[in-house]
C-alpha cells in the first residue's frame, strides 16, 4: 500500500532555501530519515523606497526596498529604458545583491523610465515593480565667452568649459555667423 501525505509550514521567510526530511514512525519504531531535498520559498515584490532616483547629466542611481524578502542574499534585475512600456526591450539591464542600481553612459536631458523585480534563490522571479521615470540632466553650457582677438579673417575667442564631476570631459562645437539669428 503506497500513500502520500503533504504538511505545510507556516511563517517561513521569503527567498529562503529550506531543507527537509521525512521518517515514518509505526507503532513507536522509526525509520531512518529520508534524503535530504531542499526549495526555495519565493521572493516578494520589492517596495519603492521614499527617494528613489539620484540623478546626473550621464548616469542614474535607482533605489528600491528590500520588502520582506533578505537583504544581501536576494537577487534583484532592474531595467532601465527610454520607453515606458520597456519595448522593445529595455535600454539598459542590471542584476544585484543591493537594493539600488547605477546606469551610465546615458543620454544627457533624456526621459528614462525604470522598473525591478526579485528572483528567489531557485531563480523564479516576481513580478516587475514599476520605479516610476526621471530625466538625466542637461549638458551643461559653457561660461565666460570672450572674443580675445580679431584680424581681418580670423577671430579668437576663450571660454570656461564645463566640467561636471562624474561626467566625461565634453568636447564643444563653436559656430560664428554675422547675425544672431543661428
């Protein structure tokens, strides 16, 4: 006679590995203790945390909360993509043990949208949370622009490049034309 029997065990820890064993017991003898077989519990849908971007002229840090699920153990796949549908695919993909990811090399003063899920350690994933959308910041103008020389073909002029920290050195286009209307 086979039969089968199953137990659930309640308030165990999301994206958490487990480990059981099963033994029968008749009439007060035991039997020695099957396999070991492990599972994961599935991970919870990540919450949004109070500030969630840090922003910059070529690169984004998102953040994001833990929700229930173990801090430094669960793996989390955030997108980032310039259409909010995140279609075709996304811009820009990153998977992390922390609870923020930083994308670079971004198209300054563009829309950007960004979503993340978790995957438990079996690597079955929740469902996406949307992160909401920010702009990266402008390209920033050059300063202090000065004529310093004129001859009857050519001009000179000087001015204060930009130099934002955590940005790479901006070249500059320079146009000169005899009336203001550019």
């Amino acid at each position: 006679m086979t039969t089968s029997a199953t137990a659930s065990v309640p308030a165990l820890t999301p994206n958490t590995t487990y480990y059981g064993q099963v033994n029968s017991i008749i009439n007060g003898s035991s039997s020695p203790y099957s396999a070991y077989v492990t599972t994961a519990t599935l991970a919870v849908i990540p919450t949004t945390a109070v500030s969630t971007w840090t922003v910059n002229i070529t690169s984004l840090t998102v953040s994001w909360q833990n929700g229930a699920n173990p801090v430094d153990v669960t793996k989390y796949v955030v997108d980032l993509s310039t259409d909010s549908g995140f279609a075709p695919v996304a811009t820009a993909s990153s998977e992390t043990y922390l609870l923020n990811g930083t994308f670079f090399t971004l198209v300054p003063d563009a829309t950007y949208y960004a979503q993340v899920k978790a995957v438990n350690h079996s690597e079955i994933p929740t469902n996406y949370l949307a992160l909401g959308s920010t702009k990266t910041l402008q390209t920033p103008i050059p300063t202090n622009l000065t004529f310093t020389a004129a001859a009857a073909t050519n001009l000179t002029a000087s001015w204060t490049a930009p130099n934002p920290a955590g940005t790479p050195t901006p070249s500059v286009c320079r146009r000169i034309q005899t009336s203001m209307g550019f």
